[in-house]
C-alpha cells in the first residue's frame, strides 16, 4: 500500500496507565510569604499595567484616610459626651446643647466614613479579584498534563474559588477590620494614661483585652482542626458527586444508583458530623468572650468610680470611660468569628498559594522561537489517498482517511485555514527515545525506540493496551519529555522550540473525544476560531456530519450536554475529525482509530 508504514509495538514496555493520585513534592507545606503578598498586591497597590489602575490606586489611598477619619471621630467622640455631662451638671444648657449635637455628629462622621470607604474600596477589590482568577487560571492551564491528570477536578476548582473568596476576607476581616479595632483600643489605653493620669484603668482595660485576645486565639487554634477536617470532607464529597455526575452514563450501564447515593451520603454525614464539632466549639468561644468582655466592664467602672468618688475624676469623665469600653469591646465582640474566619482565609490562601508555587514539568528553553517549519507558497494538493467514513463513524484507513476529504477544497479555502500541504508536510523521527511516567520503574516504558515516518505519508503504531502508543502521542504533543533521545520535526529538535508552536502543528482525533458543554457549532470551531461559518459547513460535510447537524431542532446552536454526553460515539467522533480537519495541521494523529488493511 503506498505511502502506508506499519510499526509494530510488541516491543514498546510502556503503559498509558491511570497515575496515581499524590501529592507533588514540590508543594509547599507552609504559607509561602512571597506568594502571600503576590496575591494580596493588587488589594493595596494594583499593578500599574491593570486596567483603571490610576484611579484604584487613589481609590485604595482613599480607603485608608477613610478608615483613620472613622476611627478618629470615634474616638474623639467620647470626649463631647463627658463635656456636655459636666456642662449639664453646672447648668450650661446652652454649651451642652453644643457639646451634645459635636457628640453626635462625630458619630455620624464615624459611621459615614466608614460606610464611604467601603463604597470606595468595592471597585479595588473587584478589579483585584478578576486580577487574581485570572492569575490563577491562567496558572492552570500553564501546568503540565501529568499534574492535571493527578489531581482532582473538583478539588483544585474549590481550592481556587475559596482561595480567592479567601483573600477577599482577609483584606475586610483583618486589614479593614481587625488592625483599625486593634488601634484604636491601644489609642484608648494611651488615653487613660495621658489625659486621666489613671494608670490602674489604663492596665484594667489593657489587660482585659489582651485577655480576651489570647483566649480568643487559643479555642480559635483547637478549632483549627475541626475546620481543617471539616473542609477535607467537603472535598471529598463534593469530588465524589461530581465525578459520579460525570460518569452518569456509566453508572446507568451497571445500574449502580444506590451505591453513589449510598457513598454520597456516608460522606455527607462524616461533613455534618466534623460540622457540628465546629459549631458546639464556637458557642464555646463566643460564652467565654462575653465573661471576659463583661468582666472587664465591671472593672473598669468600678475603677472609674473609685476615681470619681475621690474628685480625680468628673462624672462626665466617668461616663466617657464606660463610653470608650464599649466602643473597643465592640468589634472585639465579633473577633472569635473574625479571627476564625481569618485563620480559614490564611488555610485557604495556602491551598491557593500552594496551588501557584507549582511549576511545569515541561517549560520552553530563554527565548524559545517557534518552531521553523516550511510554508510551500503553492498549493500543490492532499496527495491520491482514499477512503470513507462508515455510517457508524469508524474510519477506515488506507492513507490517511483523516485528510482525504480535503482533496475537494480549493486552494482558496486552504489559504484561509492556514493550510500545510501534505505533500510537503513534516518528516518525524524517532532517535533513541527512552520515556517511563514519573510513578514507573525506569526499566518500564519506551527504551530506545526510533522510527521515521517521512513526510506526506501516513504510519500505524498497533500494539495491545497499554503498550505505549498514547505516550508516543503524549510525547509528540510535548506534555512530556523523553528521559533519553530525541524527537524530531525536519531535522528540527523539538525540545528546542516553543511548545504551543509544536503543538500548532498537529491535529489529534483522540481515543476518548471529549466536548465542551457548549454548542456543535462552538465544539467544530474550536479546531480554527477564526475560521468562516463557509468553511465549517464545508467541513462538516467532509466528516459527514452536516446532514446530522443540520436535522437537529436547533442544527448548529444544540448544546451537546458536558463531555458530549447527548451525543453518540460515532457522532463525537466525526465532530472531533471536522475539528481536527478546521485546524488543518501538517501532522494528524488518530487515536485508537479502526484501520482497515
């Protein structure tokens, strides 16, 4: 048969295995502040090239000044009260009447800043956010495939979603929140001793918070465990349903309903159960914070009246001191609530920053070039080769079926698809590759395989599962790099040149054709998004697949359901070969594919 090579691989001790599930070694166990402060930037100081990026700056800037002016009137406030107190004492109405309406319009400013700063600060914070997902996004799709295919969907898309809700938090609760309530009380502290000469109630009111801190801290550590677990169980569970969701077609064939239920929800109880130990441990807290919160306001108003009764003191002074309390105790109210939620953020912030610390396995050379394949000015043709498709979507193969229907494209039509002619296509070569995955033995996998399959012809690799012939793709694709040897493309090194543009050169119809949840139309154009509506028709024609296409109730616009799963076999198979003949790349894989000899 021209142009037709067969390799045999009885001889390739490789395997396309399912990897084992571990963790990286190259994770970070602990919070890498680099990385901290990588994703809490553009919340305090956005990135000069973001978009808006002058004025989130100022909006950020102004954020700050917001939050000094409330805390500011807040404090000040207290010392009104005690003057128009006094003043009525004396019978000044009319400078109490003053003091009275400076008490509570300081209050007012104190509140109203603090509202205006939030109305700032949204838009930092979303331009931040959008910033920050798509950093993290754009990480994902940066990692190489063996990490991919050793996590778990679900687990990384939680760990990105609440790790970025996580940094959210952290710059409200702790930033906004926690750090100016933590200023103030200190400034209040300063002022018993400064201005009332009363150190007693200075180190009462000091030594009460600092109490209630430390408490806080500790019940807020023992928790950690329970929320640590807590959350691995939501993992879990939520992995579990989505992976059996996934495989509902499977589960149908084998009628193993009960079962995911029944694991579904012995994982959903182990979640309440952890969740529950959670909720009894923070009714805990939130009674021993109120006792020591309590405790002090005990103390320090009868210290206050002890100063009062001895004239150190006037009961307008008395009355700020209560006043003061009050106001520091209050956010503190809510710090066993905020300080677990910022405990969580900071777990949650080191999944995320777990999750940006990894690097590819497979990373372009400084200055990496496209690869320089040669582009014939003139269209000289696919080549004799002949074939069909059946009804059933099998291929038939005696010289490259995948690229025989684009005999009938005019040169036209090839020009717009950036097309490469086959005849003058790319020579691969084989040279002493040796490759095993990461979890083998090194004995196991590819050992020095070398072959050539010249330009404009078309060659089988055939062997039982598992003997290699994915990895050979893998390999061809760069998600991985052979441990000995080298590939080659005309003579060209591959691992010399940038990946995507390797990967720009060959087509793949894979052994499993997986979807986008999204419309026929959004799935072939996806081969070529800049192609025509023209030449994705025509295309579809070629993979017989128009007249499937075009009987649908919704012909182009059907949604095909996630991974295809409203589809047949045969109709995902030839929607995957009009995707790989859209792209129209030098190179065509088929994997798995049916060959006729």
């Amino acid at each position: 048969m021209k142009g037709y090579r067969k390799l045999q691989s009885k001889d390739i001790d490789s395997t396309d295995h399912l990897l084992a599930n571990k963790d990286d070694d190259a994770a970070k166990k602990s919070l890498n502040i680099r990385e901290l402060l990588r994703v809490l930037s553009p919340y305090f100081w956005p990135d000069e090239g973001s978009d808006g990026a002058l004025i989130n700056r100022i909006r950020s800037t102004s954020t700050w000044l917001l939050v000094s002016a409330s805390k500011a009137c807040s404090l000040i406030a207290p010392l009104y009260l005690a003057a128009a107190t006094n003043e009525l004492a004396d019978g000044e109405v009319s400078a109490a009447t003053s003091s009275i309406i400076i008490y509570c319009v300081l209050r007012f400013l104190s509140s109203f800043f603090k509202e205006l700063q939030s109305i700032v600060y949204i838009k930092v914070k979303q331009q931040a956010s959008i910033e920050l997902q798509e950093l993290v996004f754009a990480h994902l799709h940066s990692l190489s495939l063996h990490w991919h295919i050793t996590k778990k969907t679900g687990s990384v898309m939680k760990s990105m979603d609440r790790g970025v809700d996580a940094v959210n938090q952290l710059v409200s609760y702790l930033f906004l929140f926690l750090v100016p309530a933590i200023l103030e009380c200190l400034a209040v502290v300063i002022l018993f001793l400064s201005k009332f000469r009363q150190w007693q109630l200075g180190l009462f009111v000091f030594s009460g918070v600092l109490l209630y801190s430390l408490m806080t801290i500790i019940i807020a550590q023992w928790r950690k465990k329970f929320r640590e677990q807590s959350n691995k169980h939501d993992n879990d569970y939520h992995d579990q349903a989505n992976d059996s969701i996934i495989n509902f077609e499977t589960v149908k064939y084998f009628t193993n309903e009960q079962y995911e239920i029944k694991t579904f929800k012995d994982m959903v109880i182990k979640y309440q159960q952890l969740s529950s130990s959670t909720q009894l441990s923070a009714a805990f807290l939130n009674i021993s914070q109120q006792f020591i919160l309590n405790g002090t306001m005990i103390g320090t108003m009868i210290i206050a009246g002890y100063a009062v009764a001895h004239g150190e003191m006037s009961i307008g002074n008395w009355i700020a001191v209560q006043t003061w309390v009050s106001t520091i105790f209050v956010p503190l109210n809510f710090l066993g609530s905020i300080y677990s939620a910022i405990l969580q953020a900071f777990i949650d912030i080191q999944n995320l920053s777990e999750l940006l610390a990894q690097q590819p396995d497979i990373k372009d050379p400084p200055g990496a070039l496209p690869i320089p394949l040669i582009q014939p000015s003139n269209y000289s043709g696919y080549g004799n080769s002949s074939g069909n498709l059946d009804d059933e979507g099998d291929a038939d193969i005696e010289q490259g079926i995948a690229l025989q229907p684009l005999n009938r494209i005019t040169p036209s039509i090839v020009n717009k698809l950036g097309g490469h002619p086959v005849t003058n296509g790319v020579r691969i070569e084989f040279r002493d590759v040796c490759f095993h995955y990461p979890e083998q033995p090194s004995e196991r996998g590819l050992q020095k395989i070398s072959f050539v399959v010249p330009a404009g012809t078309t060659t089988a690799i055939v062997g039982h599962t598992g003997s290699g012939k994915t990895t050979i793709s893998r390999l061809l694709y760069r998600f991985y790099e052979p441990t000995a040897g080298s590939i080659y493309f005309n003579e060209f090194d591959i691992t010399k040149f940038a990946q995507q543009s390797i990967r720009k050169c060959i087509g793949i119809v894979p052994q499993d054709t997986v979807l986008f949840n999204n419309t026929i139309l959004h799935n072939i154009s996806y081969g070529n998004l800049t192609a025509t509506k023209e030449e994705i028709e025509y295309i579809a024609e070629c993979s017989k697949i128009r007249t499937f296409i075009e009987t649908l109730p919704d012909t182009w616009k059907t949604v095909v359901g996630e991974r295809g799963l409203k589809l047949s076999g045969g109709e995902k198979q030839r929607i995957a070969i009009a995707r790989c003949l859209l792209k129209n790349p030098p190179i065509v894989l088929l994997d798995e594919v049916i060959i006729v000899l």
